[in-house]
C-alpha cells in the first residue's frame, strides 16, 4: 500500500524560508507525478507545482520565481523549496502521487506566513 508523509511545515515570517519534504513509501515502481497542492482556510484545493519522473516540472503562476520542486526518484521523495513566503502562502500543503493512475495524498502540513 502506498504512504504519503509530508514534513517540513511550520511557522515563518514574511520573506522567509521553508523547505517541505514528502516521502513515499509502498511503491514497487517508478511514480509518475509527484506534486504539491495547498488549501487555505475556506479555499479551494489548489496546484503549487509538479515534476514528471523525467524532470519536467509545473508551477503555478502564483508561486513562479519562488518555489522550487524537486525529486529524488531513487528515495521516492519530492521536495519543495519555498523562498520569499507571504501571508497569502499560509496553507496546509499536501504532497500527491500519481502511481498507476491512482492518486495518493499526505496527511498535510500547515505552513503559516505572518509577522
């Protein structure tokens, strides 16, 4: 059975930095997409950005220029490197895996903007 566990979240001010991490465990193969969305508090779940085994990643406009995702294929691991965070960057992320057209999520992990 395939596992999702986010780390990384946690409380920071304004311009600063965070790194999420997400580790998947259960899976006999290589996953296709891994990617990290968000949901603020009465919003709607949204795309922060994914990356393809190959590399080929997607951002939203939102984040472009400021988060970095990256993978590590041989830890089945993503990563999501959050620089210049803003008050509008507050969510709980999670991290979904797309394996044999099935998609998996994390439990979610609150990471809060403010000063």
């Amino acid at each position: 059975q395939v596992q999702v566990v986010e780390s990384g979240g946690g409380w920071v001010q304004p311009g600063g930095s965070l790194r999420l991490s997400c580790a998947v465990s259960g899976s006999e193969y290589s996953i296709y997409v891994m990617g990290w969305y968000r949901q603020a508090a009465g919003k709607q779940r949204e795309l922060v950005a994914d990356i393809q085994s190959g590399g080929t990643t997607n951002y939203a406009d939102a984040v472009k220029g400021r988060f970095t995702i990256s993978r590590d294929n041989a830890k089945n691991a993503v990563y999501l490197q959050m620089n210049s965070l803003q008050p509008e960057d507050t969510a709980v992320y999670f991290c979904h895996v797309l394996y044999f057209h099935v998609g998996y999520w994390g439990q979610g992990t609150l990471v809060t903007v403010s000063s």
